[in-house]
C-alpha cells in the first residue's frame, strides 16, 4: 500500500463533472487540489477503485508533489476542491499522515 501524506473525505462531483480517477483499475491518479486561490499538483491514492464512482463520498489517501509546499497550507480541517480541467469534487482532511516524506519519483 503506497503512503500518501493527508486522508481526506471527499465527495465526487457527479455528471458531467464527474472525476475520472477511479475509472480504470489503477492505483494512483493525478490530480490538482485547490485552497482558496492555490493549487496542489498531487496523486490520489486508491486501495479500492470500485468505491470510485460519481456522487461517492469516500475517505483517501493524496501524496503531494512537493509537500514542503503543500503542507504549510493543507493541514487538518483543511477544505479543497479537486480540479481536472474543471472542478470534479471536494474534500476535507481528516488526518495527517507524515510531512516528512519525499515527493514521488519524477516519470517524465
């Protein structure tokens, strides 16, 4: 099981906004989460994708791309919206995991 920095509770937008992480049986998902006017380039982490679906209110794990960064803004009780284009669901932390651990490899 992969270790994301923050749990959240998030609530997927339905219809024609609806996520699309989740939609293939994969274990991570690019993602952006939005606090007020900033963003966070992140991963969604998915133990079950089958919990994926639009209108889902799920609890996951999201790994930031550069956490030193993210980290001094989303803490707990932190609100965000999740963006792929447009907005596709909103969250709320719930727990955090670690702020000591390393962004993920860069596969470009």
């Amino acid at each position: 099981m992969k270790t994301g920095h923050i749990i959240a509770k998030v609530h997927l937008a339905a219809g024609p906004n609806a996520s699309h992480f989740g939609q293939e049986p994969r274990e991570s998902f690019p993602t952006i989460l939005t606090v007020g006017r900033e963003s966070f380039s992140s991963q969604v982490l998915l133990d079950d994708t089958s919990l994926v679906k639009p209108g889902a209110i799920i609890e996951v794990q999201f790994r930031f791309l550069f956490p030193g960064n993210a980290l001094q803004k989303i803490t707990l009780g932190t609100k965000f919206d999740i963006w792929e284009i447009e907005t596709v669901g909103t969250g709320k932390v719930i727990e955090m995991i670690s702020a000591e651990q390393p962004a993920p490899p860069d596969r470009r």
